[in-house]
C-alpha cells in the first residue's frame, strides 16, 4: 500500500467513505493545480486541511494523477467486510468496530456498512464470499418450531 492510501485509510473505516474522501481530495488537487472549481461541505474541510498538509509533500502537479491512480487500483483490489446491522451506529459506535475489527484483520483494514432493519438485532458478515448470520432473526428461525410449540402451550 502506498503512502498516500495509508494516510486516507488511517482516518476512514468504510469503502463509501473512503470513496468520498478519495474523490475530496481529486477535487481539492484539481483545484490547486489547475483552478478547477472547488466546493467543498464543512464536515469536510478539518479533514482535507489534516490531510493535504502530509500529502502535500508527496504529489506535485506532474505526478498527482499517477498518484491518485496507485490508490484506485488498490481500491479496485480490496475486498471489504461487509456488515449488515439491524440499525444505524453513532459515530462512536462505529469507532468502536472499526477499532475492533483493525485489531483483528489489520490496520489497513476497510469494511462497508448495510442497514437492514428486519435483523431485528445481531449482524450479518459477508467476507471473502463467506456469509456469516448473528442476526436475531436467523436466531427466531432457528427455532421456529420450538417458539410454536411454546406459544400453541400457552393456548391450548
């Protein structure tokens, strides 16, 4: 992984979000080095202005689209764990994995976040092809006949 990658991935947990941040930064540079417009959202901007301040001295007008082509080809060859969760994380919450799940898989490690309501609570992993249910609702039908059997109990 290149330098420039390792400074995104260090401060981005998700593939969208890294997306989003590689095309920032495209933007930003595009505007530096050759005044294309530049419009940015301030949740943005504390972001670019860390970030920029290192890869400043890494790209130069000459070599920053080859720089920012390195990255799209790691991009295009990662595969990233896929969660699905019953509900939305805060911004701590999804620290807190992100932080786990680097221990576990590494520090340049990315995954990508799916919301699906009807897991009712657990989560859903989908690695490497591999699909992983810890849902609530993979737990119900699991023990459908059960759950019934001690329902009908209650009524007859």
């Amino acid at each position: 992984m290149d330098a420039i990658t390792s400074l995104i991935v260090k401060t981005t947990y998700t593939l969208s979000d890294f997306q989003a941040r590689l095309r920032l930064l495209r933007s930003y540079y595009d505007h530096k080095f050759f005044g294309s417009p530049l419009d940015i959202e301030e949740s943005d901007k504390s972001w670019l202005k860390g970030i920029t301040t290192e890869i400043d001295s890494l790209v130069n007008q000459t070599n920053y689209q080859t720089a920012f082509q390195k990255v799209e080809t790691w991009l295009k060859n990662l595969e990233p764990l896929i969660l699905s969760l019953p509900a939305k994380l805060s911004t701590e919450q999804l620290s807190k994995i992100a932080d786990r799940i680097r221990q576990e898989f590494g520090k340049d490690f990315l995954f990508e976040l799916k919301y699906q309501p009807e897991l009712i609570g657990g989560v859903v992993l989908i690695w490497k092809g591999k699909y992983y249910d810890y849902s609530f609702k993979k737990k119900l039908k699991d023990h459908d006949e059960q759950i019934k059997k001690i329902i009908r109990g209650y009524f007859s």
